[in-house]
C-alpha cells in the first residue's frame, strides 16, 4: 500500500490570499498524497486553509484565491487549470466532493431522484439506464425506501438522509476520488456514526479514496490511515494516523488532542437549596390550522433540581426536547402542566412585573452569536444595554461591562467596536459577558460552544467554569456533544423523544451508564479513547 | 386545506369591505359630492335638488346600508351623469387598459427580467454597472414625467402624436411599465445572485454539471421564486400607473374614468372602480399565492 | 413638348375630377380639457359643454361676434322676429322649414317645450338648472304652428337678450320625450350645423357636417372634440398635426406657443370677472370677524395695485374694470366710469386706521387652479397688503366645496357678467336678496337696505335712462360697502394651427359653422 502510486499528489501547494487578509497565503507549501484505497484526514481549526486545499483539488478555487504555485496531480496526470472546463468531465466522475450541509447542497425545487439522473446525464449515461442506476445507489447509500426518496423533494429529507442522498451522487460514477469537507459535522452523533461508517462501507467497496476534512478529532481517530494537520495555511504534521495521535510532534497538534480529550473534574454536590427545580414538567406544540392540527408532544414529565454554583448537562440529539425544556424554564413557552421553582418560588405561570424581573435573574447564552447580537450596537452598549432597561445608571452599566469585557478575555477596548469586527469565539465571550450584565443566578446556556472549533471550544468551556466560580451561578448547559457535556458538567441528564431516560452525577453517567440510549450516545460518539477499542471489533 | 382556503376568502371579503367603506367616507367628506357637481356659482336650491337625486340628503347609515344592500344583490349603482350602469361604465374601458396594462407588464418582464439576469451573470462588470444605473433611472423616473418627455419628443421631434388609442400602444405602454421593468430588473438580478451563489449551485458544480446548465437548470427556477411575487406586487403599481399615464396620453381607460368620475364625484362610479381593483388585487394574490404551490415544492407539501 | 402638356393637362383634369367627388372639406379635431357628462345644453351648463352645444344646437336668437369681439349686437336666428305684445307679453315668430338633425321640422311646439314648465321652471323641472334663466316667466304656449307666447310676472324691457343664452337652444320634442332626460344628454338633437354621431363623456364627442343646415353650408366634414387631459399632451397633438385646435393654453405656457411654428396663440378675454368677496358676517364660527368694518375692507381694496398686477401677469390682454362697468353693455358702458376706491396706499393706511384691527391674520379661500394666475396675484396682493399691516393667510383647498367651508375671511369667485342687455345679472342678481351671496351656507353679506331699495327700483324700471340712473346708484352703494373687488375680466387661451381660419371672438364658447370658420 505504501508503494502504490497515489491517486491524488499535491506538490508545493500555495494559494494567495487578497490584499489586505490577515496573511498573504490562503495555503502554503503544501504537500500531500492520497494512495489507492486510502483515507487521510486534513485535520485542523476553521481558517486554516483545509477547504482551499479541497477546492483546488476539484478546480473550484474562486479568482480571488489564485494558485500561485505547485502542482496538482491526479492519477499520474496533471489537473487542468482552476476553473477550466476541462473540469466538467472529471467532477463527479472521477473526482467528488461532498459539503457540510447536505441539504443545503440539493437543489430545494428539484426532486432528488432527478438530481440524481442529472449526474449520469451530463456524464454521457444514457437515458435508460439512469432511472435504474440512481435507484440502486439510493439502495446501496443504506435509505429505507429508495423510491419513495427519489420521488421526495430536499425538504423532506432529515439531514442524515439529505447527506446519503449526496453521498450516493458523489458515488453514482464510482470516482477514484472522494473529497468530504466536513459532512457530518452538522449531524446528530448517532447519524454521525452512521454516515461515517457507511462512506468506510462504500470506499471498500468502491474502491475510492478518501480525502477527509474536519476539525474533530475524535472523527480523525476513528477513520484516519494517515492524517495532515493543518495551521495558517501549512501542514504542520502529516503521519500514519498512529504516529500522529500517539506521539504528536508539533506542538499544536499536541494542543488540538489535548483539548479534545479534556474532561471536567468532578465536584461534590453542596447540599444547599436549589436554585431550579422542574418537577414533571410537559409540553406540546401545536400547529396548523382548525381541520388539519398537528401536535408535538416535546417534553413529557420532565423533573430536575440544581443547586447553586453546580452546572447541569443535558444531553439528548436533536428533537430529544433539551431546548424545549430550556424555553420552558426561560418562560417563552407556556408549560401544558408541571412545575418550575426558581429561589423555591412558583414561576410557571408569573405575569407582569414579577416576570420582568425573573427574567433579569435567569440569563441564556444561544448556539450562534452571529444573530443574537445586533449587528449595528456597539459592543459596550449591547452589553450595557440590559442592565440599563433593568432600571441601572448607565455610566455605571457601562464601567462594568467593561470590566465584563476583560474578565471574558477581550480588552475593554473592544468595546467600541461592532459584532463584525470579532470572530465566533469572541462574538460568544460577548454574549456571555451580555448575559452575566445582569449577574444572573441561572445561567442557560443552548449549544453555546456547538458552533466553535475545538481549541475554542476549550477556551469557553474554560470561560464558563472561571466566571462560575467567581459568580456562583448555577448552570443549565445544552448540548449534543457528549466530549463537551463531560468536560463541563457536575451532573447530567440524557434525553430522548422529550423524557428523560437517565441523570446523575455526571462522572456515574459516564463511567457506568445504566440506560441502553445512554450506552449507544457513548459509543457512537468518535472518540480518542474509542480508537483501540473500534479497531478491536 | 379547506379552513386554509376559507381563511384566505374570509380576508379577501373582509379587504374588500375595508376598502369599498373607506371610499365611501372618503367621497363624501371631501367636500359635499353635490355641491361639486353643480357648477360654483349655483344657487343653493340647485346644489339641495343634486342632493336629494343622489340620495345623499339621507342620513349617512342609511346610505351605506343601501350601498351594502347593493353590494349584495350585485348591483353596483348607475352613473349620476349618464344614468348608464356603472358596471357598464367600467367594462367599456376595460379593454384599452388591458390592452395597455398587458403590453406594459409585458415589456418590463420582457425587458427587465433579462436585463438583471445578465446583470448577474456579469456581476461587478461594466454591463452589471450600467445596467444597474439604468434600471435605477427607470424605476425612479416619475412615469408623469417621463410620458410628457415622450410626447413632446416625439411631436416636436418627430412631428408624430403618442397620444389616444389611435397610435400604437408601445409609448404609453413603455411609460407604464418602466418603472416596473426598473424593479423587476433590480430583483432578477439580486435574485439570482443569490441563488447563484447558493451552496448547491456550488454543489452542482462539483457534481461536474456545466455552466449554462446550472444556470438553466437550478439557477433560474430557483430565483424565480420570488419574482412571482414581485410580479404580482407591481400589478398594483400597474394599476396606480396607469391612472397617471392614461391621463398624459389621453387614453380613454379606467383610470381616466377613475379621475373623472372622481372630480365630478360620480359616487357610484367610484366606488365600482375601486371595488374592481380591489378585487383584482385580492385575486391577484390569490393567484400568486397558488402558482407558488405549483412552483415551490417546499410549500406545497406544507 | 406638346404632348408632354397634353399628358399633363390630362392629368389635373383627372385629378380634379376625382376631387369633386371627395369632400374636400377638413375634419376639424378640437383637444378639449373635458366634456361634461351631459350633453342637454341646460344640464350641461359650463365651458366644457358650451364648446359643443352651440355646434349641435341653435338658440333663438344669436350674437354677432364673427364682425364684432364683443357680439353686442343680437342677431335673429331660429326666431326671425319678435314683438312686445304688453309690458309682461313677448310674441316670438319663428322661422319655417328648419329641420332637425331627423328630418322633423321644428315648430312651435318644440319651442315651447324647450321652455316649458316642465322642463325648466317648475316644481321639479327636467333641468333644474334653468331656473336662472328663466325666472319671472309664468307663461309660454304655442299660440300658432310658428308663434309662441311668453309671460312674465314683471315687465322685463331685455328679455330678449335671454334668448342668446340656454334658454333660447331649441330641443325636438318629439326626440325628448321618446327617449327620456338622461339618454338625451347622452345623444342629443338639435338643428345645429353638426349631427352628433357618437358621445361619450370621458372620451370624445363626434359629429358630422349636417348638410340639411338651414343655415347654409358647413364649412367642415366633421367635428370631433376629444379629451386629452393634460395640457402638454394636447399641445404635442397640435404640433404633430393630431388636432387643428386645442384649448385652456395654461398661462405661463402661452410663450412657448407663440415660439412654435406651425401653430398659432389665440388669447380672448371673455364675459367673466374673476374676484373675492370679503366675509362681511359675523358667525358663530368667525366672531368678531373685523371685515365687518366697511373701512377695513375698504383700506385692503386701496391697498392693492391693480393694474400693476394685471400689467405684470397679463399684459395688455385684459384690464382691470370699475365695478360692474362692463364693455359688453353696450349703452351701459361708460368708458371714463372709474372705481370709487383704486389703488392709493396712504388712503388705505388712513381707513386703517379708523379701524380696530388688530393685526390678526385673514384667511383666504381659494380653489386650486380654477382660475388661471389668480394663486399668483394673490401672493403680489399679500405683500401689498403687509406693507399697510394687514396680514392675510392664503389657504389653498381642491375644490369649491373645501373652499365654501367656514370659517373664512375672504372667498374666491368670479362673476359672469351674461348677456342680459344690462347688468342685470351681475349687479342684482349676484349681490341682491335671492343670490348665493346672501342665502347659500357660503353667504358673505347682508344687502343693506338702501341697496335693496335700489335694486327694485332698477328692476322696475323700464326706459333706459332710468333704469341707467337706478344701476349707477346701485353701484354707488355696492361700493360704499365695497362687499367685494374684481380683480380682471378673464382670459381664455386657445391654439390652432397656424392656416386654420377660425376666430371665437371674446368668448370661451367655440362655434364652427361658417360665420366663424372660414372654408379655406
């Protein structure tokens, strides 16, 4: 295998950036291969420069990001110029790729069977055959009912299907390459499982080779025959995926594996009195109108209690009724029955002013800070702004939201500066610095780090637990993710269909869960830890 | 399904109500329709005997009561001048406004549709550029104007007469639908930038579908979602057009009879006048509202 | 070169063959502003339909403007003679043979019906508009196939002069009555020079030469008057060769006519005085209105350069008159008669004065665009006025019912001086009792009751001279309470193509037989 002639050979890689960008090089000197048969992960942070390398693999690189050096071969050839039509006989054909959004990447007017044939058209398959083909590939990416999914618009799709459906497009031709960026990233960990132990499935079968980019490691552990990381636009380290994970040479791939096998120190419980209790808490949605009324039962009797200064994970894939069950507690929805106490006190059903200034004790941190912040305030007043509204003096709002500005790590410079100007990590530094203005007791925190790259990710986390033992608020944190749900939690409550079906002390859930949903979550997940025990079966 | 469609017509009547009520206030607190109708120097025996044939010395309830009552038995009222139905009235004119409604929504679809999309295939060029200017120019020249600049031009220029239904229907028909053109123009082109740089289209690409291809196949029914909209948006605005260009080239339509029989305070006429347009725009959207079903997939299975 | 002659000659003769068969007469295309919806020339009263009515129907007796502007002399038309049978009794005899657009002969019954009762005078006329016109009239009956008698409750020395207005058009009976009031206004029949042959009030009217015109020949093939709403568009007609005449040339537009070649301004001041009356009441809405003092209203009036203003916005093309001294009149006029009060500012600041204004603002009502440059001098006469310390606030409404909304001090109007022979109507019955001046909601004065005295023995009087020395009072008295100011005799303005023969004399009424177009 390692003598065979690669498939995919980039030599000396560079790519410039525009004028004026934070470097001169989108990519830089890189070098890599990818053999017959072969998976190898492009590994690193969002901006490193992974999907350019992708992109100019497949001759999609924009004009503004011209290849300024280096080349590119593809089966012992040379690949045509960026852009070139000479392209449209190899994409899809010979080389594919595969996005992040699944369904986002299916044209939302067409139904997917005609997508499909699409493909074997302009590839010269004749007419007959095409109905057949696409209908066995549908059959072959594992869908249920392959010609009720060829008949479906994109909509209907959930995005696990969504994303066999364009695994099975990338696919149909049998291309000697695959190139996937990130295509389980937006999905569940269950479905995540699913789709990366199917694209191990059809490779083998296939006989493709696969180029993988993600910035999770846990993913890159479970698949990866040699892995490249990446940082600023060059390839730090690039190794048989043992080598790399086991003895990590660079010091930032050192950093990247550190943060991901991170996991939260357990803390005893302090028996004082809660700050949230739920008791049996229901909820259902109703939509539509008078003859054709649907309704979702999201949450079936939910119970939790939480003390103060402890934070509570609550785990579940997405539908499983956490974020219901948050818009509960926050009091944007009405509960259908059940009780939530906050402080001992009855709020499931508080009105007017007494609301209002519930509201000011239970602050929420949302998954992307991008649209919760307005775009056209000033930092400072976006932090300020709540405390103002809540009756405070506004020079002293404002002193101390700068003072919050610099105890989440920004500079109370940054202040005077608008959302656009900060990346994601530091948007969400903002909103929590927003949130806490108001020296919340209850802090709700939705997906809050889902959005981040892992050494991000890390740093929040960090973040959330320094200002939870400086402020001693309690902590309700929402998530899908089982690495950060450890990393963060005291206890922990797992979800699914809106009940929840196991809770405890977070280090018990982990170490010996007791319900079966609990044990699957666990070994979906992609794990470091995981790998020995993946390559065992 | 059904209560949906019954919602939608229980809103549809309750716009109409809304707006054959509000000009019926309207006419009438806008001066006394009586004494406007006789000449400025009538005695006032003259202006009471306008009033009591028109039914307007009876209280206000009264009268809208009966102009309701009307409503219901479909009968619209006559015309206080002619004594003619003024359903007639408005069905005479009706077809030199079709003509010239027609002829101007097809020229700006013609035109402007075009002119953005090449506007977005070529973006940040000098054809984006240009076009973009222009279709501005279009979209804010007051149409008054702009009718006034094409007759006198070409009387003056051309020793030729735009006006009346004698001439050909392509100046006025220009006059009207430029605006509109202008704004679908705008639209075409952001629309289909949009789609154009929507993550499938880049997902096509890689599937190795060629470029005409994708802009015929994915492109152009995507962004063409919303142009139906806006479509039926700028019927409106056809229709609030056409009064004003009617007027400039002396075009014997609805909307002149619109003017008309408002300075005169032809109550009856109005207020039928008004309830059509009213009526075509709720139908209108009405349409709009179905072609959707047809064309987007994602509502239809809402 | 014979032959070539030959040919030649040959050919005119062809061509001038083929030539008499067609009609070589134009068809004249007038632009009009609008129609009015009804074409019944009572109903119908007003400058947009007087410029048909004439064209489609004959009165009884007609004035001669085609030799005079001003049309002072009367001319018998559909009446060839009449006769004073006693003070209250006129005897009309009608001419014989005239056809109506039919065929049906007019006679003395179409005649009284046109005056009837029925239609004009009574309870509930057919046309409640001719009341006016036909006040005092208690009487009219065909007393032979071409004699009709009418009677009137007073002895009236000028009724005669009543017969060149609507009144004197003569419609069919027979056509009216089978048809009905409405459908006549919509396809009306006359014995005019021209035969309606379509209607339609928002479009056009359309009529053909009627070659049975007792009256002669008609100098055209056929008349169309076609609306064309906005000004620049009529213009663009007339220039492309669309229309031969176009009307209502806005003010500030007539110097790019007169820059046009081809075409060619035709601007006639006509029998209407544009003015404002001053609020002389004191309402519930207007207490304490200070025009109630004479010497207030009578301090603005001198405070304001006529002349000035007319010279400025008209040039010579109108004139300020003295009160109710109007060329029209004939033996009426007095060309050396001045106004009482003119232009003299240190008069005014002395009437002032004598006043207890107090400097509050005067409002004043007036119609946008109704009458042509009246907004304008209406500013000029704000500033002069300032300059004296009078303050008035000019309110601009859309219509006249806006404009006749109290509380106002002062009112736009303008008054037609009709051809009555006197000034009857402008002087009596514009101000006197019956008038809107002092009974319609928008009243603006009480007459005094000198002036009413005045005004019944002017009425009764039956011989020039002291009819003329009753009316010369009575203008002394509507002076001495000054209730009003004219500010000019209106003007019309009309465009043509330069080699259309046509003149309308001072008049907004336009005719197009052949007295007043020439067959070119």
């Amino acid at each position: 295998m390692a003598d065979a002639p690669a498939v995919l050979s980039i030599r000396n890689l560079s790519v410039a950036l525009p004028e004026g960008g934070d470097r001169d090089y989108a990519v830089q000197g890189i070098a890599l291969d990818v053999k017959p048969g072969e998976t190898v992960c492009l590994v690193g942070e969002s901006g490193s420069g992974k999907t350019v390398v992708a992109h100019s693999v497949i001759g999609m690189l924009p004009k503004a990001l011209p290849v300024v050096d280096g080349k590119l071969r593809f089966e012992g050839r040379e690949l045509p110029p960026q852009r070139s039509k000479a392209y449209d006989s190899l994409r899809g054909l010979k080389i594919s790729l595969i996005f992040q959004d699944a369904v986002a990447s299916l044209d939302p007017v067409q139904r997917t069977g005609r997508q499909l044939e699409e493909i074997l058209a302009v590839h010269g398959v004749a007419r007959r055959a095409r109905f057949k083909r696409a209908l066995e590939m549908l059959e072959a990416v594992g869908l249920p009912d392959p010609a009720r999914i060829y008949r479906s618009y994109p909509h209907q799709l959930s995005g696990g299907q969504a994303q066999r459906v364009v695994i099975a497009g990338a696919l149909l031709l049998s291309p000697k390459l695959l190139i996937a960026d990130e295509p389980t990233t937006a999905l569940d960990v269950t479905t995540q499982a699913e789709i990366l132990g199917l694209l191990a499935r059809l490779k083998k079968e296939r006989g493709a080779s696969v180029l993988f980019i993600t910035h999770d490691f846990g993913i890159v552990a479970e698949i990866a025959d040699r892995i490249a990381v990446m940082k600023d636009g060059e390839i730090v380290e690039f190794g048989a995926a043992n080598t790399v994970l086991d003895a990590p040479e660079h010091p930032y791939t050192r950093r990247l594996l550190a943060a991901a096998r991170k996991s939260a120190a357990v803390r005893e419980s302090r028996s004082s009195q809660p700050v949230l209790e739920v008791d049996d808490l229901h909820l259902t949605y109703r939509t539509g109108g008078l003859l054709s009324r649907k309704s979702v039962h999201a949450v079936k009797g939910v119970s939790l209690r939480l003390e103060a200064g402890r934070t509570l994970a609550v785990v579940g894939e997405s539908g499983s009724g956490k974020s219901s069950m948050a818009r509960c507690i926050l009091r944007l929805e009405a509960a259908d029955s059940g009780a939530i106490r906050f402080r001992g006190e009855d709020i499931t059903s508080l009105t007017g002013t007494r609301l209002r200034a519930l509201r000011k004790k239970i602050q929420f941190v949302q998954q992307d800070p991008y649209s919760s912040i307005n775009p056209r305030q000033r930092i400072l007043s976006a932090i300020a702004e709540g405390p103002i509204i809540h009756d405070a003096p506004r020079r002293e709002a404002e002193a101390k939201a700068a003072d919050l500005l610099e105890t989440t790590g920004l500079s109370a410079v940054a202040g005077r500066r608008y959302p656009h100007e900060f990346s994601g990590g530091q948007l969400q530094r903002i909103c929590i610095a927003r949130a806490l203005a108001l020296e919340p007791e209850l802090l709700i925190a939705d997906e809050a780090v889902s959005a981040l790259d892992v050494s991000i990710q890390a740093q929040i986390l960090d973040l959330f637990r320094s200002l939870q033992s400086k402020f001693g608020f309690a902590m309700v944190f929402i998530t899908h993710d089982l690495r950060v749900a450890r990393s963060i939690s005291d206890d922990i409550l797992v979800m699914k269909d809106g009940e929840v079906v196991e809770s405890g002390l977070a280090a018990r859930v982990f170490d010996a869960p007791a319900h079966p949903y609990t044990k699957a979550l666990l070994s979906a997940a992609p794990d470091i830890a995981s790998r020995r025990t993946a390559e065992a079966a | 399904m059904t209560a949906y469609i019954l919602a939608k017509l229980f809103r549809a009547a309750a716009t109409l109500l809304i707006a054959v009520s509000m000009v019926f206030v309207f006419i009438r607190f806008s001066g006394d329709p009586a004494a406007a109708l006789a000449p400025p120097d009538a005695p006032q025996e003259v202006i009471d005997q306008y009033a009591e044939a028109m039914g307007l010395n009876k209280p206000l309830w009264q009268q809208y009561a009966s102009y309701l009552a009307g409503l219901a038995r479909g009968e619209f009222g006559y015309s206080i001048h002619t004594g003619r139905p003024a359903l007639e009235l408005f069905l005479e004119r009706l077809p030199s406004t079709l003509r010239l409604g027609s002829a101007a929504l097809l020229i700006a679809l013609a035109a402007g549709i075009p002119l953005g999309s090449f506007a977005a295939i070529n973006r940040g060029t000098r054809i984006d550029r240009f076009a973009m200017a222009f279709s501005v120019f279009a979209f804010a020249m007051p149409n008054f104007l702009f009718g006034l600049c094409v007759i006198l031009g070409g009387a003056l220029i051309f020793q030729v007469y735009f006006g009346g239904t004698d001439a050909s229907v392509l100046p006025a028909a220009l006059t009207l639908g430029l605006a509109a053109m202008g704004s679908f123009a705008r639209f075409a082109r952001s629309s289909l930038l949009e789609t154009i740089n929507a993550p499938f289209m880049r997902a096509a690409e890689a599937r190795g579908v060629p470029y005409m291809r994708r802009l015929a196949f994915h492109a152009a029914p995507n962004a063409a979602i919303p142009l139906v909209t806006l479509i039926g948006l700028s019927l409106g605005a056809l229709i609030a057009g056409s009064v004003v260009t009617e007027q400039v080239f002396g075009w014997p339509g609805v909307g002149q009879l619109l003017v008309r029989s408002v300075a005169t305070r032809d109550i009856a006429t109005v207020q039928f006048i008004v309830l059509a347009v009213a009526c075509t725009m709720v139908l209108v959207n009405l349409l709009v509202d179905l072609l959707y079903l047809v064309i987007d997939p994602r509502i239809r299975s809402r | 070169m014979l032959k070539l002659v030959r040919i030649a000659l040959g050919a005119i003769f062809l061509a001038a063959a083929s030539f008499a068969h067609a009609d070589e007469r134009p068809a004249i295309k007038v632009a009009v502003d609008n129609l009015w919806p009804t074409m019944d020339p009572v109903i119908g009263i007003s400058t947009t339909g007087a410029r048909v009515h004439s064209n489609l129907f004959d009165t009884l007796v007609r004035r001669n403007r085609w030799e005079d502007p001003e049309g002072t002399t009367l001319v018998p038309w559909l009446a060839e003679s009449w006769e004073r049978k006693s003070p209250n009794v006129w005897v009309i005899h009608l001419r014989d043979g005239v056809p109506f657009h039919d065929g049906h002969v007019m006679d003395a019954d179409d005649v009284a019906f046109s005056m009837s009762e029925e239609r004009l005078w009574g309870e509930k006329p057919l046309a409640p508009r001719g009341t006016r016109y036909a006040r005092g009239i208690v009487r009219v009956e065909a007393t032979g196939p071409l004699t009709v008698e009418i009677e009137t409750s007073t002895p009236d020395p000028n009724f005669i002069f009543r017969l060149v207005t609507p009144l004197g058009f003569v419609l069919p009976k027979h056509y009216y009555e089978e048809v009905g009031t409405e459908a006549f206004g919509q396809m009306p029949m006359g014995t005019g020079p021209y035969k309606l042959v379509s209607f339609d009030p928002s479009v056009s009217v359309e009529a053909v030469a009627n070659d049975d015109y007792w009256g002669g020949s008609v100098p055209a093939k056929s008349l169309t008057f076609q609306i064309v709403p906005e000004y620049s568009t009529r213009f663009a007609g007339l220039v492309a060769g669309e229309f031969d005449v176009i009307v209502s040339v806005p003010a500030d537009q007539a110097e790019q006519v007169r820059n046009t070649s081809g075409v060619k301004l035709m601007e006639k001041s006509i029998e209407n005085y544009p003015m404002f009356a001053f609020n002389t009441l004191s309402t519930e809405l207007l207490p304490d209105n200070p025009l109630v003092d004479a010497n207030l209203r009578k301090a603005m009036v001198t405070a304001i350069d006529r002349d000035g203003i007319v010279e400025a916005l008209w040039g010579d093309k109108t004139f300020v008159p003295a009160p109710f001294n109007f060329p029209e009149y004939g033996q009426y006029f007095d060309p050396d008669r001045k106004a009482r009060f003119t232009y003299d500012p240190e008069r005014s600041k002395e009437l002032l004065a004598e006043t207890g204004y107090d400097g509050r603002p005067l409002v004043w009502h007036i119609t946008r665009g109704f009458y042509p440059n009246y907004e304008i001098a209406a500013e000029f006469m704000v500033e002069q006025w300032r300059e004296v310390g009078i303050n008035v606030e000019i309110k601009i409404v859309d219509n006249f019912s806006l404009a006749y909304k109290r509380p106002f001090h002062m009112l736009n109007m303008s008054m037609s001086s009709e051809f009555s022979g006197d000034p009857y109507r402008p002087l009596w019955m514009d101000w006197g009792p019956l008038s809107s001046r002092t009974r319609a909601s928008h009243k603006t004065w009480a007459p005094t009751d000198r002036f009413l005295e005045l005004g019944m023995k002017f009425e009764s009087a039956q011989e020039f001279d002291a009819r003329n020395s009753a009316y010369l009072e009575l203008v002394e008295e509507w002076e001495n309470v000054t209730p009003g100011m004219y500010l000019w005799r209106n003007v019309v303005s009309y465009a043509a193509r330069e080699d259309l023969d046509w003149d309308p004399g001072n008049s907004a009424v336009t005719i197009f037989d052949d007295l007043y177009l020439g067959s070119s």
